[in-house]
C-alpha cells in the first residue's frame, strides 16, 4: 500500500482520531526513533523515511497557506506536532524558512 496515499486517507478525517498514529509515524521518519524501535518493529525502510518525509514538508507547506481559519489553523498547529516529531533540522528550515511569522489567532498567517 503506498504510505503518502495512507497517510493522506487518515490525516483527512476531521476527528482527530488518528493524530497520535501521524505524530507516531512522522517520528519514526526520525532515525534517532527509528533506530530505537527497529528491534522491535523491524527496519523502517529508506524510501518509506523518504516519503513520509515529502508528505510531511507538503502537507505544513499547505496548511500554511490554509491557516486563514480557525479550523486551518488547527491543522497547520497539528502540522507542526509531526514536524517536530520528525526531529529533521533541514526539513524545519526548508518547510518553514521563508515563513516570517504564524499567527494563531483570528486572521490568520501573518507576512511581513
């Protein structure tokens, strides 16, 4: 099964039900983690890392732009949990390097 269309499939829900199981895999997407649990989860393969990755950097880059609205801004806020559980420095920077400043109040994304 590919893992971005999975993952794509659950983050679409609107209950929040599977947050925990994202945050899970976006940190497994951590070598740190990954290396961890692979005694007990077997090895995490490279190109699955990858993807979950992409999908990872994609997917704040759009809720980023969607932050307009509460709701918005509760997914991008959401967003960020699995980038932080990423534990990827460069994918951080990259996402979020020509963003200025995120405003989690009505309004929305601030530019300046």
């Amino acid at each position: 099964r590919n893992i971005v269309k999975f993952l794509s499939e659950v983050h679409s829900t609107t209950d929040g039900r599977f947050e925990v199981f994202l945050r899970f895999v976006a940190g497994l997407s951590s070598s740190r983690s990954a290396w961890i649990l692979e005694e007990f989860l077997g090895p995490f393969p490279h190109q699955t890392i990858c993807r979950v990755i992409d999908w990872v950097k994609e997917e704040v880059q759009r809720q980023i732009r969607n932050a307009g609205s509460e709701y918005g801004q509760r997914r991008l806020l959401n967003m960020l949990h699995y980038l932080f559980e990423s534990q990827n420095r460069a994918l951080a920077q990259q996402t979020l390097g020509s963003v200025e400043s995120l405003s989690f109040k009505k309004g929305g994304r601030e530019k300046t």
